[in-house]
C-alpha cells in the first residue's frame, strides 16, 4: 500500500502529503466528504505516513512504505467495520455495570486512537474524549506522532467542548483527524482550530475504471449502473450490494407499472406482501423507497431532456417507454405520496398496506 493507492482528489492528497514534508502538519485536520468518499482511508493512510519507519519519497513526496511495524499495525485498522463489530462485542461481553462505563475504541497501534460514534446514540461521548486528553500529552511510545481519529462529527455538547480544550493547546507531537460528512455541525469554535480538506465526489468514468479493477467479476452492465448510483463515492461503489439493488429495482418498477396500466392489482398485492414489518423488513422497505425515488428522478431527467443524467442506464428504454406514459405532476404526486410512505414507516405503520395504498393512490392519480 502506499498513497497511490488512494483513487481520486489527487491535488488534495498531494497539499496534505506536501505538508508532511515540510514537517508543516497540522494538528488538526477535518477530512470532509460523503460517506464512502476515502475520508477514514486516507486518515489511516496520513497516519501511516507519520508514524513510517521507512518513510520514503514517491513523486518527490513523502510517503508510507506499509511494511515495517508501524505501518501494518496501524494498517490492521483499515476493516473498519470489522475492528468495530468486534469493540461493540468485547463489550457487550462485560458484566452489566461495567458495560456502562466502557466506550467504544478501536486501536491496533499504541500510538493510535480510533474514536467511532458510541452507540445506542452513535454520537461522540465525553468519556471518548476524556481517554484522548488522558493519553495525547504523553510522547508516543512506537512512533513519531499521537494520532486520533474521529470518525465522526457528531459530538455530545460536553464532548465537544472538551475536545476544543484540547485543540486550543495541543501537543508537538499529535494530529486529530475529525472526518465530516458534514463540518457545520462541529462547532464554530473547533472548525477554526483545524484545516478542512474536502473530498469531492468523482466522475463516473473514474469511478467505472476504479470499479473494472477491484469488481472485475461485476459485467461492464453492472459496473455503470453502480458508478452512477454511488454518487462518486468510491468506498460506496466498492461495497454496493448490487444484485439487492436490481431486486428491489424489479418490486418498483412493478409498483409504478402496476399504478400505470391500472386495472388488475394481483401484481402490485403480489410484491407488496412480500415487504414486512420489523427490523428485517424494514431494511428491505428502505431499499425499495431508495429504489422507487431513483426510478422517480430518473422518469424526471428522461421527460425534461436530462438523458446523460439518468443513473439505470441499463433500463433506460423502459424507462423512457413509461416517461411517456406519465406527466410532471404524476412524478410530483409520486414522489409526495413516497414521503407520506416514509413518515408512516417511521410511526411504524404496516409497511404492506401503506405500499399498497402508495400503488392504488397514485393509479387514480395518473
Ligand atoms: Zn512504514
């Protein structure tokens, strides 16, 4: 691994690695950007690169060699996902009283600190940023640096104001990290104490070419389609569960098929049952509303003109079949009764019978 490895935003890989070798660094850095844009792989990757014990230069700037100690154990952290299932678990293990008091942490390095959101609330907890006040004035004990990453902006106000203690008066030798879907909601007062480093979304083509790479058993079909729904996120596009999202494609377009040719609604109950209350059925539920607003906009872009921006462009002859069948104010109607859909789901209303009366609703709207 090295940061050639990092697909897309090259010139704001190239400032921050920049500023590593002038020993410019700040000590605090907001990564921002849409989940699955790279902000957690190039937090572990500058974090690598602070703490290298091998530290050498690629296109004359520094870089991480990821073989020597401090690269591969901090490297161990990369499955995130997997290193916090496993935190939530040791926990989940501990005798009641304990578990109250134990936070969430995720750390394969001594010198690095991995703060996730803290569930039930998966916000950020005073406790959390306790542990890092308690540990960053002391020198590391491995590497070079103290390094922290948030991996998440939501903070308790308590947190977050301790946090700001920190950043008024932070040591030599540690770098926090806060990753940000969305910086405004860090207070005003942390925001300007660190540098923000956006991570734009990437053109479709890149992230098509990124996708032949590491799906090639994806069809050239599939790998399309899933570069234009993952919005250029390529983590997002990496992890897309594509053949959940064409099943739940299929169950949409039935619905909207069914509320377009009328009449029989055996197809419409058929699908509609299959969507159930729960935890499980939920999910399933979500996917498909997902599903339903992408074939919506879709209908949109198809009857203003907009071809190059539909996303399904493997159905797009279907879709610009039914785009003539309906008009603007269908497709508004469509995607307010979605929404009506959706605050039910959230007062936990029978998910099939508000399906069901989305479909019929909309038939004698058409
Ligand atoms: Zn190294």
């Amino acid at each position: 691994m090295s940061f050639s490895d990092f697909h897309g935003n090259t010139e704001t890989v190239r400032r921050l690695r920049d500023m590593l070798g002038r020993n410019r660094f700040p000590h605090a850095v907001i990564l921002s950007g849409t989940r699955g844009s790279g902000k957690y792989t190039l937090a572990l990757m500058l974090a690598q690169a602070l703490n290298c014990l091998a530290r050498a230069e690629t296109d004359g700037l520094p870089d991480f060699c990821g073989e020597c100690a401090n690269c591969r154990r901090i490297a161990q952290s990369a499955d995130f996902e997997a290193r916090l299932a496993e935190a939530v678990e040791a926990r989940e293990g501990l005798r009641e009283a304990d578990k109250k008091d134990t936070r969430l942490f995720v750390q394969t390095h001594p010198d690095v600190l991995i703060i996730p959101p803290d569930p039930p609330q998966n916000m950020i907890k005073v406790d959390q940023v306790r542990r890092v006040i308690e540990t960053i004035y002391y020198r590391p004990s491995d590497g070079r640096e103290r390094v922290y990453i948030f991996t998440d902006s939501a903070f308790m106000k308590e947190a977050a104001n301790s946090l700001l203690k920190v950043l008024e008066e932070p040591p030599e030798f540690a770098t926090i990290f806060l990753l940000s879907e969305n910086p405004g909601e860090l207070l005003p007062t942390i925001r300007s104490r660190a540098m923000i480093f956006p991570l734009g979304a990437l053109p479709a083509e890149d992230v098509d070419r990124y996708l032949a790479k590491q799906r090639p058993e994806w069809k050239a079909q599939q790998r399309a389609l899933v570069a234009r729904l993952s919005e250029g996120a390529v983590g997002r596009a990496r992890s897309f569960d594509v053949e959940a999202y064409v099943a739940a494609r299929a169950d949409a377009l039935a619905i909207l098929n069914s509320a377009l040719l009328g009449g029989d609604h055996s197809q419409l109950f058929k699908v509609t049952e299959s969507y159930r209350p729960g935890a499980e059925g939920r999910e399933k539920t979500e996917q498909l509303l997902h599903t339903l607003y992408s074939l919506l906009h879709d209908l949109m872009f198809l009857k203003s003109g907009a071809e190059d921006l539909v996303r399904n462009t493997d159905i797009q002859s279907q879709l610009a079949k039914m785009a003539e069948a309906v008009d603007f104010e269908w497709i508004a109607i469509a995607s307010d009764r979605l929404a009506e859909v959706e605050r039910g789901m959230r007062r936990n209303l029978l998910q099939s019978l508000s399906l069901d009366a989305f479909g019929l609703g909309l038939e004698k709207a058409g």
